[in-house]
C-alpha cells in the first residue's frame, strides 16, 4: 500500500509578546534595555520565580507564510504461505511466518524548494530553522502462526523521530518499542 498527499498552504506567523501585571503574578522580569536599541526583545526577559511581572503571551501576526504539508506512508506485507509450497523443505519453514513493515512520514514546512520536499529529500525534513511540524515513524512485525487461536508470536520493532516548533523553542521526540507478544491456548477450555 502507497499513499502520498501532499498541500502547499500559507500560516500565521507566531510572536512572543510580554504583557505587564502585577508584581508577583508574572513569570518574567524586564531586564532593561541591554542592546541600547530603543526596544524590549526577547532576550531581555528572562524567567523570574517570585518577583516576576511580565507574562509571556503568543500572538497570530498578519504576516502569512508559505507551508509545504506533506503526509506520506508505505506498507509492505508478505505472506510467504501465499506463494511458496509448504509441502516441504524452506517452504515448511516459511509458511508459518508473515512480515509486514510499515513507513510513515509527516512534514509540514516553511523549506523554500518544494521539490525537496514534493520529491522526499530526507536531508531537508525535520530542520529545526524550517520544520514547524514533522515525523518519521517505521514499524517491522515477524509474526508466527499469525491469526492461529492456540498459539501465536509477535515480534515489533518500532521507532518514531518528531520534531515541533513552537513559539517557546523546538521541541524534540524519540520513541523507540522493542516488544514481544506471545499468545498460548493451553487447551481449548482455557
């Protein structure tokens, strides 16, 4: 199974702009005009525990930006059982067994050339200065005696690598699922 989506779309910009309240209820404190340049950046806040009176708040701006948004996946299933003999032989120890792999990319992206990313140039996703949104999720199974009620296995291997992009930083996962499942009928009262 193949699918593959793809959609150019144009997004807000986001800013981080600090709000004044009350000594004490903030989270941030003004350090001063560091820069000399007239104005209060970002960097001239920093987080306060208990004398703060700035709070940081994230606002749409009017400034539209290009996105690529990208959604792709492939399947591959094999049934040995479906084309080789299990008379005797490999084919009576192929017969048994199923494996199936699975691919899943997700991007969503500001990457200037949309051929990198409408042709799947792995080396231009997951970018932390382009990538808002992104994923890479493959899965292997070997399964044994798939579908059979008195005894099965189940061999995974899994790993997912995502990268968001929020107002606050980049944020950055990995999940990797090495497992094993077994399921055994004793007998066929149990």
């Amino acid at each position: 199974d193949l699918y593959y989506e793809v959609a150019t779309e144009q997004a807000s910009s986001f800013e981080r702009v600090y709000v004044q309240v009350t000594t004490g209820t903030g989270t941030h404190r003004y350090l001063g005009d560091t820069n000399g340049n007239g104005l209060a950046d970002e960097s001239e806040f920093v987080i306060a525990r208990y004398d703060g009176d700035f709070v940081a708040v994230t606002l749409p701006t009017d400034e539209l930006t290009p996105v690529i948004d990208l959604k792709t996946s492939a399947r591959l299933r094999m049934v040995p059982a479906g084309f080789i003999d299990a008379a005797g032989g490999i084919g009576a120890l192929l017969a048994p067994v199923t494996s199936e792999t699975y691919i899943r990319v997700e991007e969503k992206s500001t990457e200037r050339s949309l051929a990198s990313i409408y042709l799947l140039d792995f080396s231009k996703f997951r970018q932390d200065s382009t990538t808002l949104s992104g994923s890479t999720l493959f899965t292997q199974d070997l399964l044994f005696f798939e579908g059979s009620p008195r005894f099965s296995i189940r061999l995974r291997y899994s790993q997912r690598q995502g990268l968001t992009n929020l107002s606050g930083g980049v944020e950055h996962a990995f999940v990797r699922e090495r497992s094993l499942r077994l399921r055994w009928q004793l007998v066929s009262e149990i």
